[in-house]
C-alpha cells in the first residue's frame, strides 16, 4: 500500500509515516504547490547471510569454465565483460 503526504504533513506526523514504513507501506512525499513527486519512503530489506549462503550452494556450478570457456582465466572475463558492455551500448538508430 501506498499513502501519499505532503511535506508538512510528513514532519507534523513523522513517527506514524516512520511505523507505517516499518510495517511495509510506502510513502509518497509530495509538493502540493509545484505538484511534483519529491521523495519515496520504503522499508529496506536485512541482510540475510543464511539465505545468502543457501542460495550459493544451490547455484554452485552452474557457471563453470567448461560450460563458459569466455571465463576460463581473469584475463579473459576482462575481455569479454569489455566486449559485451561495449556492445550493449550499440546504438539502433
């Protein structure tokens, strides 16, 4: 959910945008003169180590030198990410 809440609104009645944050809304700070979009509250996600680590174990092996030869050494992930940035920064028209 999303509430929306102009810049006085929001200081006059910070710490219940602050507990609506905290249990998963977004808050939308607007200025009502200008009428434009001037911030976007969101809670952050932690840090999880375990699911990191699970999710590791679960993807080891799926990039493998064999599979990838464009991987086999440093110098050659060099070259290949250069090659493929430069190539994505094509231009179509």
């Amino acid at each position: 959910m999303t509430v929306t809440a102009s810049v006085t609104q929001l200081r006059d009645n910070m710490s219940w945008y602050m507990d609506s944050v905290s249990k998963g809304t977004s808050v939308l700070v607007r200025d009502k003169r200008k009428n434009i979009e001037i911030a976007k509250i969101v809670s952050s996600q932690g840090y999880d180590k375990d699911a990191y680590q699970r999710t590791l174990k679960k993807v080891a092996g799926v990039f493998t030198a064999e599979k990838h030869p464009q991987w086999e050494t440093k110098k050659a992930i060099g070259e290949w990410l250069e090659n493929s940035r430069q190539q994505s920064e094509r231009s179509f028209v």
